[in-house]
C-alpha cells in the first residue's frame, strides 16, 4: 500500500468546481420553482398531469446537472467535453 497519495490534478478540480458553482444557483431555482408551483396551483383536474410533469422534469434537470458537473471533475472530463 502506497503512504502517500497522489497529487489531485488542479484543472480537473477547478472545472468541476467551477461546474458545481454553475449546477447550484440552477438547483436553487428549481427547488424554488417547483415550490411556487405547488403551493400556488390546485392539483384537482386537468393540470395534475401538468404538475407532475413539472416536478419530474425538475427533478430530472437537477440529476443531470449534478451528474455532468460531477463529470467534468473527473478524469474522464475530455470524453465528456469533447461530446
């Protein structure tokens, strides 16, 4: 077992860290999105469907984002950005 580890490689840690400073502010507002809608609308009729749709789809948004900003500060980071 090795004593000592490696080195981290800074340009991989300051793009995910510039990536998790992108994927925040857009969490924060879908969180708040998705507050507004449900405290503000009714879920009786038609617009259920449209709710739910909204809430997964923000859901949805949040995961990925996290996922790609969590990527992009992994060595695999040139696959990710080259696509």
């Amino acid at each position: 077992m090795e004593p000592f580890l490696p080195a981290r490689d800074p340009v991989r840690y300051r793009r995910g860290f510039f990536a998790a400073c992108v994927a925040i502010p857009f969490t924060a507002m879908q969180i708040w999105a998705v507050t507004v809608v449900l405290t503000t609308t009714t879920v009786d009729g038609p617009p259920r469907l449209a709710i739910l749709l909204a809430v997964f789809g923000a859901a949805i948004a949040v995961v990925d984002g996290w996922r790609w900003a969590w990527r992009v500060g992994t060595a695999d980071a040139r696959n990710v950005i080259a696509t």
